[in-house]
C-alpha cells in the first residue's frame, strides 16, 4: 500500500493525450513520439506516478492510439484509457465522469504534452488546493509583447500583467465536474477558463519556462536538453543479495560463480543452483526495487530445470540498464566450509566480468567460514552474499 506524506492530500490526475498533434508533423502524435529514451506521455506519467499522494490515475487517449498507448505504458499497471472527445473539454469531461470521487477531493488535470513537470510543482499546486478550490502553474512573460497591426507592430502590452498559463491545473473535484456539465456546449481551452464562468478564483502557482508543451520539433529538442540536464546528478543505490544451497547428490563439480569447480557433490536446486549468480542476481533487482530472482523466475517453473544462472544473471542486469543504472560495484562474500573458494576467486572474477562485460576490477569475490557452526559450518551448503551499487539518473 502506498504510503502517504501527512503534509500532502490525497489526490488523483488526468492526463490528456487525445490531440493528434498536428502541428508536430511527425508520422505520429507528439506525445507518443521518443523522448530521451520513452516516449513523451511516459514522462508524465512517470512523475506523477512516483508522487507522493496520488490516489489514481486516469489517461485520455484517442481510441485509434490503443497500440502506441500500450507500448508508452509497457509494464504499468494502469486502469484502461478514458476515450477522449472532439475537443479537450470533452476530453477531460469524458474522464471526470468515469472518477468516483467526493466533491472535496483533489483533481489534477495535465497534459501529456508537458513531460518536463517537476514533482516539486506538483505538490505545491496539491498543497494550494487546502486553501482554494482551483490553482494553476503559471509563468511569467518576460519578452515585449505587442499587438499585430496589419504588417506592422501594434501597440505594447504591459506584460507585468500576463501570465502563460501551464498544466497541471488543480481542482476541487465537484467544482471542476459541475463546471463542465454546466458549460457542455460552450468552448475553452483550459478547465481554468471554465470554471472562472462561475466565479471560482484561480490561485497561481508561479512556475517557469522548462515547463514547456511540447508543440512543434524544436520544444522536443528543448525538452530533450532540459530533461537530459535534469539526469546530469546521479543518485547512488545498493542493495543486498543473499542465497543459499544445501549439497546434493554424488558429483565431481558443483557450479559457483559461474564456473565449475571440483567437489564431492553438486548443489541442489532447481536451476545450476550457483549461488553466487543468485545472490548477484537478487542484489541487482534491489537495487531498482523490483522484487528478487524468484519473482523473475520462479523455481516452480519447468523452463528454468537446469538452467545456467547467467541467464538470470543477464536479465537483472538488462533490468537495470533499462531505467537508465549503471552497474559500478559488485562486492560478493562465499560462506562455506569446503569446497575451498581462494584457487578459483580470480576465475570467478573473470567469469563475472565476461557475463557482464563490467571490466574486471568491479567486481569482487571474498570467501570466509563460520567456524564450523551453523548448516555450512557442518558442511551441509553454501551461502553468499553479494552487496550491488549503481549509478542511476532520477528526475526529482
């Protein structure tokens, strides 16, 4: 269950991407065109889904984009898309009629469009929405605007009083629903303009340029710089893996570390059982949070019988290059009693680095005993632990 910031209400989101995008011309709308690596409605999807307090999230999309929206979402769980109207009003509509929420919850609407919305200014439009019943991201204008007159400039307009109006838009969810039934038949382009018919005051939430809409090739390129600007800080990660395997039947060898080396008996499990792989393995998907080598690849699963645990190996580490981590150490400790693990540590590390094709020197292999205690102090298995950082760019 999600855990809430007690500073932060609750809220959900609706996130329009019904627009076809053409002024973009691109062979496809611009909120599915790629963008540092995922499409442009993942972007936004993403940052909301890691913001503390959403509540739920409902897409709008154009009925003809099922297959692009399903390869932006990949590996979501996501409610199915709301279909959108002919217009955005009907758009955003059509979603607020599918939402089940009490006229004082929160409601946030943003369009997919805008992918480089920091958290930040998510959670001070929510925060805002304490005290009113609408807020908005706004910026400032800061260029010399003039009317047109003919060919010619017109008159100078003081800008001290304009604002560029932004997405997300914050909403008391019964102002905003009884706005768009009210005023189904007339037009607005935002949800602010339309419940400002009923005399709702609009709080601003001063925001600035980097949060941009996407609208033709070069705000994808600006995107592109201020996304890939806002990745240039890393975060650094570890996790802990851990594995265990009891000695089985009568053997010459047993596989660890990725080699075979000589033994009295193999070790039982249901793939090689190379308990260092494992332990690797499990640390890898820790460090992105994403379960352990059991939930990957379930011991109960006929196609994993035997299987060389670097294909396990592998998968972890393709896992987590594609959110972006780069693997920079793996520190693994063997706990056994026999067989002895020192002859074989360089070619363990050797092995590791090939699997991997991580340069030698970051990986480790230590081996240590328990003193003859414990289940491999009686020679009865092998334990390993393994301790995985990386280097992984995090928009905050």
């Amino acid at each position: 269950m999600k855990q809430f910031d007690p500073e932060i209400t609750p809220f959900s989101v609706v996130i329009v991407a019904a627009g076809s995008g053409t002024r973009m011309s691109a062979d496809i709308p611009k909120q599915y065109l790629p963008l540092c690596g995922k499409p442009v409605l993942r972007h936004s999807i993403d940052i909301f889904l890691n913001c503390t307090g959403l509540k739920q999230i409902t897409i709008v999309i154009d009925p003809t984009h099922q297959e692009l929206y399903e390869i932006a979402t990949k590996g979501l769980d996501l409610p199915s898309p709301v279909h959108g109207g002919e217009t955005r009003q009907k758009s955003v509509a059509n979603a607020l009629a599918t939402l089940n929420l009490e006229d004082n919850e929160y409601v946030l609407i943003h369009d997919a469009a805008r992918p480089c919305i920091q958290k930040k200014q998510i959670l001070e439009l929510v925060k805002a929405l304490k005290t009113y019943k609408a807020a908005t991201l706004a910026a400032p204008i800061t260029e010399t605007i003039r009317t047109k007159d003919s060919d010619f400039l017109g008159g100078v307009i003081d800008r001290e009083t304009l604002l560029s109006l932004q997405t997300p838009q914050g909403f008391h969810f019964g102002v905003l629903k009884s706005a768009h039934e009210k005023h189904q038949n007339s037009y607005f382009t935002d949800d602010t303009s339309l419940v400002a018919q009923d005399g709702i005051q609009v709080a601003i939430i001063q925001s600035d340029k980097t949060n941009l809409k996407i609208t033709t090739a070069e705000d994808l390129d600006m995107a592109a710089f201020l996304l890939e600007k806002a990745s240039c800080s890393p975060i650094i990660k570890t996790a802990i893996g851990f594995d265990v395997h009891a000695f089985g039947e009568r053997a010459s060898s047993l596989r660890i570390g990725g080699i075979d080396i000589p033994h009295t008996h193999k070790l039982e499990g249901h793939s090689d059982a190379d308990v260092v792989l494992h332990a690797i393995t499990d640390a890898l998907y820790g460090t992105i949070g994403d379960g352990d080598i059991g939930s990957h690849f379930p011991p109960n699963d006929p196609s994993h019988k035997g299987k060389d645990s670097a294909y396990f190996l592998k998968e972890a580490q393709n896992s987590v290059q594609e959110k972006g981590g780069i693997i920079t150490h793996i520190d693994t400790t063997i706990i056994c009693e026999t067989p002895k693990i020192t002859p074989h540590r360089e070619s363990m590390r050797q092995r590791i680095s090939e699997i991997m094709e991580l340069p030698i020197s970051r990986i480790s292999i230590k081996a240590t005993t328990t003193e003859k205690l414990g289940f491999t102090g009686r020679g009865e298995g092998i334990a390993a632990q393994s301790i995985v950082t990386i280097s992984i760019q995090e928009r905050i």
